[in-house]
C-alpha cells in the first residue's frame, strides 16, 4: 500500500476525481499540483513556484490543452 502514498499517484486519482466531477481543468490542474507538492513535503510557496515554471517552460501547449477541455 505505499503507492498510496506517492505524491504522483495521489496527485493523478485527485486529477481524475476532479475531472470526473467536471471541476474546469486548470482548477483541477492547480489543485492536484498543490496537494501532491504537500504530499511530497515541498511547502505551498515552492510548489506554485514549480507549478508556474513548468507552465512557462511549455506554456504555448499547455495552454492550448488547457482551452480545448474547457
């Protein structure tokens, strides 16, 4: 049961759930970021900090895969 908690497993079922709910992708996207960022013992400064420079890395694609599941 220590796949349970992995940060990335976690984080992904928290995607899916959220998605399935139909909570907006980017929503769903920021908030399974953070949780597998305090999963992971990184603090909530840091983990916005990396979610935004993976998004700057790759922001044209990511964006549009954003906008195509709204």
């Amino acid at each position: 049961m220590d796949f349970l908690t992995n940060p990335i497993v976690v984080s992904v079922l928290i995607l899916c759930g959220l998605c399935l709910a139909r909570v907006n992708v980017l929503v769903s996207l920021i908030l399974s970021a953070l949780i597998a960022g305090q999963i992971g013992g990184i603090g909530l400064a840091d983990s916005m900090k990396l979610l935004a420079d993976g998004f700057s890395a790759n922001a044209t694609t990511a964006l549009s895969y954003i906008l195509l599941g709204t």
